[in-house]
C-alpha cells in the first residue's frame, strides 16, 4: 500500500479537527510563522463543539454586607472565634480555595443560600491556604467543605465535601436548621 492511499485512508477515518500547524522545518525552510487569526480560532472552536467560557467577577472574597448583612463574609483564623464560636445564630463555613474549581462551580449557590438563609444562618467563607491552623483543626481534606456551627460546636454529621448544587444545598441545610431548632 502506498502512502498516498494510505493518508487519504485515514483522512476519511480520522478527519483533521485542529487547525493546521506550522512546523519548525517549514519556518527554516524559508516559511514565515504566524499564530492563526481569531477569526479561524473561532472556527475550528465551533466546528469541534468548544463553546467560551465565561470569568465570572467574583473571586473567594468578602462578598456581601458583612457577618449577619446576608451575604458571605471571608473570615480568617483571628475572626474565627468571634464570628462562628461565639455567634448566637447557626454558621454555615464555607473552606474554599482561588484554585478550587468546585469551589468556584458552587459559588453562586452559595449567594443564593446567604440572601435566602439571612435570617435564621450566618454563611463566612475560609481561605484554605490562607488559615492552616483551621484546616489542621477542623481536619478539611477536601474542597469545597461546608460545616454547619452551632452554640460554638460543630453540629454532628453536618460536614459535606465537594461540589453541591442548589436544590441538594437546600435540602441538606433545611434537614440542619429543623434538627437544631427542635434540640
């Protein structure tokens, strides 16, 4: 079988998907090098499917009003005691991480869970990197954790890992604020 024969077989079984790339020999040879324009960026990312993505403006952060304002408030290893011990209401805390992409994914479900909560649960996020005295305490092995507060202790089995999203957030603080109300 001849190469010929042999790449227009497999042209026809694995059709080029990426745009064409210049190689180091064709640029010695005399071939200038040019990154390819956005515009054929733009459509080959359409031709395989690819879709952009969004930045969202919102980075881990003080978000919101303040502690009790109903938005997330970032706290650190200092305001731990004061905010989340020492509260007279639940604290649902939040460890997360710039890097954490599930972190990320749940944020906006965090907000909605602030606003909705704002009366009956303080909601304070933690920098993993920057409180390791709280991550050693606590024993956060994943992200994001959320772990619920009460009276100065953690409400048993309240501890959750990873990515949550809105409606099994509801379902699983709901379950939370009616035991503790009841006991």
């Amino acid at each position: 079988m001849d190469g010929a024969a042999l790449l227009s077989n497999a042209a026809v079984l694995f059709p080029p998907s990426l745009p064409p790339v210049r190689s180091a020999a064709a640029v010695s040879a005399g071939g200038s090098f040019a990154p390819p324009s956005r515009s054929s960026f733009r459509a080959w990312r359409g031709r395989a499917g690819l879709v952009p993505v969004r930045k969202s403006a919102r980075r881990c952060g003080a978000v919101g009003g303040g502690v009790g304002g109903g938005g997330i408030t970032e706290i650190d290893e200092s305001q731990f005691p004061e905010t989340v011990l020492k509260s007279d209401r639940p604290v649902l805390v939040e460890f997360v991480a710039n890097w954490c992409g599930p972190c990320r994914l749940i944020s906006p479900a965090m907000e909605w869970l602030a606003q909705e909560y704002k009366e009956r649960l303080i909601v304070v996020k933690i920098d993993h990197d920057a409180n390791p005295k709280l991550i050693e305490e606590y024993k956060v092995y994943g992200l994001p954790t959320l772990i619920l507060f009460k009276n100065g202790k953690e409400v048993p089995e309240s501890r959750r890992e990873g990515a949550i999203t809105k409606v099994k957030l509801k379902e699983y603080l709901d379950s939370f604020l009616d035991s503790i109300s009841v006991a």
